[in-house]
C-alpha cells in the first residue's frame, strides 16, 4: 500500500488543510505510518501523542495511532493538550519523537500535524520526506504497544518553577482561553499563582462559540478588553488554539504584541545573564532590537516561523526568542520550544520585578507606528519570484537590504519588510516608522516595488 497527501497540506512547519476535503482518516494513518517509519529509521521505538479539542481531532488522532502502531512504534497517548504540554512530554518521558493533532488558531474545519522527532522540530524537508515515504508505501512493520498517561499535572508544576519570587505577584490578571485547548491546564495553574485571577472561555470547544482563538487579531480579544475594564485589573492574557501564542493586553486595554512582549522578557534576564543572545523574528519592531542591545545584550534577527527559530536558538545558544505573532521560547530553565503558558507565568514575574505595572512598561517603550501582516495575494509560482525582483532592484540600485527572509530595508525614519508568505499563495509587507507621516512615505515606496513587479496593494491601512 501507499498513500499520496493532497500537496497543499505539506506546509513548512506542519500538515494542515480542510477536514474532509483535503484532510482525512487515510491522511492520518498515514502521517502515522511515515513517521513511524522515521522514527524506527532514526533509531527509536517510542512516540508520544496529544490532540486540541477541534471536534475532528478524536477522529484524526485515532487514525494517527493506529498507523504509529502498524508502523511498530509503541505510542503514549496524553490526550487533550496544549501543543506546549506535547513538547514538554517529548522533552521529559524518555520517547523518541512526538505528535499533537491541532489546527492552532486557523479555521474551524481544519486541522493538521506538529511532529517532532529527537527533540528537534520535524519541518521543512523532514516533511517532503515523510510524503515521500508514503507515496513510495515504504513503511516499517510491526505491532506497537498503545498506552495512556496524565502529565498534566506534572507539566502545570513544571510550570510554577518559572515563578521563583518569594511572597510577590498580588496582581489581578484576566485570562481568555478561546475555549482552545490551554483552558483545563490555566485553570490549574491559576489555583496555584499567587494573585487574582478570573478566568474567560476555559472550556475546550471545537466550535469556539465566543470567538476564535487567534490573539493575533485584536478584534479576539474584545472580550478580554471588556473584563479587564469592568474588574479594573492589571492586565489581561490570550491564548491561541493550541497554547503555543500568547496575547496580552495592559490595565488600559491596550495590546502588547509578541515582540513587546519579548522587549520586556529580556530586562529580568538579561540581568540574570548578561550578554546574552536574544532572538526577534523579522517582523518584530526596529525598538526591541535596540532596547535588547541597550540592555547589554546581543540582538539576533531570525526568519520567522517556530521551525527556523527554535534551530537558531540551538545554533546561537540563545536562551530567549520571540516572534510578533506571539510565539515565545525559552531555553533558560526550558526546553527551547515555544509555550504561551509558560510566557505567560514569565511575563507575570517580569511586571512584578519591575516594580511597574504592564501600562507603565508599555508607557516606558518609543512611540512607533508600524502597520500589520499586509497579505497580498500573488500566485504560489510567483510569490518567489516578486521578493527576489525586488531584492535585485535594490542591489541594482546600491541598497542595503537584509535578506534573512525576503528583504528587510532601512529608511531614515522607519523601516519595511516584504517576504513570500510559507502559508498561503500571497506576499506579505510590514513597516514601521516613528509617525504616521513617515509610515506613509515608506508604504509609498513598497507600492513602487510593487508597481514595478505588477502588483497592487489594496488602499487602507490600519496601524498599531
């Protein structure tokens, strides 16, 4: 037997696409079957599993094991989990690989795969092989044991030791978990932090009835907003599908995006271990990269994507590193991958070092104005081909473009980035400048090179 995946789920970093069209039972046992395959190849026997609560992921999962255990690897089932709880149990229980079902925080009716293999991310052309070996039905045989254990209890204490200060932390804290999988494991872990605490959306519900669990787009977090003003707390923390993303929001109700979130993140360690790398993605503000430098530490600029971060935290011995989108990962006292719940205890412990309230950190950042993700939808066999047009018009005209993913340009006020997107069939821009004046002349230019390469960015922006 073999099986050929449809090619728009192999994406980059992960299996994703539409249940039921694109996505199904076959895909699953053979997700299983390979990555058995791999698994046994590598040297292993032994693989843990955990799924989100999206209603198609008992089905997906159960597929999924059987085809690790056709493939002869024995299977350690943790059930419903953050994907975080998932990297923790490959981190900790002696397996050799790891998969946690989980759509993350895109659209209802999809689902998909993370994969880790040796604790090492399972991305890029791990993935085009493990297709391979699929469609080439050159699977392993065998008869692998399947057994369930509870390790949410020792991850939540897991992430207590990330709270290390002695009779501090009476803040009062909202927390909105989507109703994605992170709810039941913030409720443990609030009953066990010091503070005030109350509690949004806990129960894990495949249809997310009160909004979609994605921090990344503000109008997610009108419900947060809401409790953090009519309780008058301190601050208010969101959580994406699968845990993995962390939102916040100040006492003001005003967000802190990912890369805020780091620039706070690196005072208390950068303290505790001076000169430091500290990783941003390419979308992250130009004033994290020089508050990390100003605090003694050494600002490295990563492409963005949990996969590529997490291999240039191994490369740099970075012990923290973060991405606009909300992804925060730690190798100090840590495991290197990206836990929105352990950003979340991190950053808690930070506000309460600083003697500062988040409103009053935030106030204490430079004024900027930056615009979103700006997607514009190009051709998949295009996409390409648009950044390194660009990136040749620059060159040609004596420009300094830096080219960790797609180009990042510096202009005299601000700065600009265009990159083919890994996700979908589109290009995508971010800019930032210290007003909205200079934000506008530096989107003027990135029109130009759109222009040029027969592109059209449609007017209207908003800006944070």
């Amino acid at each position: 037997m073999s099986h050929r995946f449809d090619p728009t789920v192999l994406r980059e970093y992960d299996i994703r696409g539409v249940v039921g069209d694109m996505l199904g039972a076959a895909d699953a046992h053979a997700v299983g079957r390979s990555f058995a395959t791999c698994i046994r190849h590598a040297g292993g026997h032994r693989v843990v599993v955990g799924r989100d609560g999206r209603l198609s992921s008992p089905m997906l999962e159960a597929a999924l094991v059987e085809g690790l255990a056709a493939g002869g690897v024995d299977v350690v089932r943790i059930g419903l989990c953050p994907s975080p709880m998932l990297y923790y149990a490959e981190a900790v229980l002696g397996v050799d690989g790891g998969i946690v079902v989980t759509g993350s925080h895109n659209p209802v009716d999809h689902n998909g795969f993370k994969l880790v293999l040796g604790h090492r991310p399972f991305w890029g052309d791990d993935i085009a092989d493990l297709a391979g070996i699929a469609a080439a039905g050159d699977w392993t045989e065998g008869a692998g044991t399947v057994t369930d254990i509870d390790v949410l209890g020792d991850y939540v204490a897991r992430l207590m030791a990330g709270w290390d200060i002695a009779g501090g932390g009476g803040l009062r804290i909202g927390w909105d978990c989507g109703n994605g999988a992170a709810g039941p494991a913030v409720e443990r872990l609030t009953a066990l932090l010091p503070g005030e605490h109350h509690l949004l959306h806990v129960e894990p519900d495949g249809r997310f009835p009160h909004h979609h669990p994605d921090p990344g787009d503000e109008a997610n977090l009108a419900d947060l907003r809401a409790l953090v003003a009519a309780k008058r707390l301190d601050l208010g923390l969101a959580f994406d599908g699968d845990g993995d993303r962390i939102g916040a929001i100040d006492g003001q109700g005003r967000v802190l995006w990912g890369d805020r979130i780091l620039a706070i993140l690196a005072e208390p360690l950068l303290r505790e271990l001076p000169g430091a790398t500290i990783i941003a993605d390419v979308k992250a503000s130009q004033t994290v990269f020089d508050r990390i430098a100003a605090l003694g530490g050494v600002p490295c600029i990563a492409r963005t994507g949990h996969s590529p971060i997490k291999a240039k935290m191994v490369e740099t011995g970075a012990p923290l590193a973060g991405e606009l989108s909300g992804h925060i990962f730690f190798a100090q006292d840590w495991y290197g991958f990206d836990d929105a719940l352990y950003a979340a205890v991190r950053l808690i412990r930070a506000v309460c070092l600083s003697g500062r309230s988040l409103a009053e950190l935030r106030d204490a950042m430079p004024a900027c104005v930056s615009t979103p993700d700006l997607r514009i939808p190009v051709p998949e066999d295009r996409k390409l081909a648009v950044v390194a047009e660009v990136a040749a018009r620059l060159d040609a005209a004596g420009m300094t473009a830096d080219t960790t993913d797609g180009v990042r340009v510096t202009a005299a006020d601000g700065w600009w980035l265009l990159r083919s997107s890994n996700t979908e069939a589109a290009v995508t821009i971010r800019a930032e400048a210290t007003d909205a004046e200079g934000l506008a002349r530096i989107l003027a230019t990135v029109d130009t090179h759109l222009t040029a390469c027969g592109i059209m960015r449609a007017p209207g922006i908003s800006i944070f």
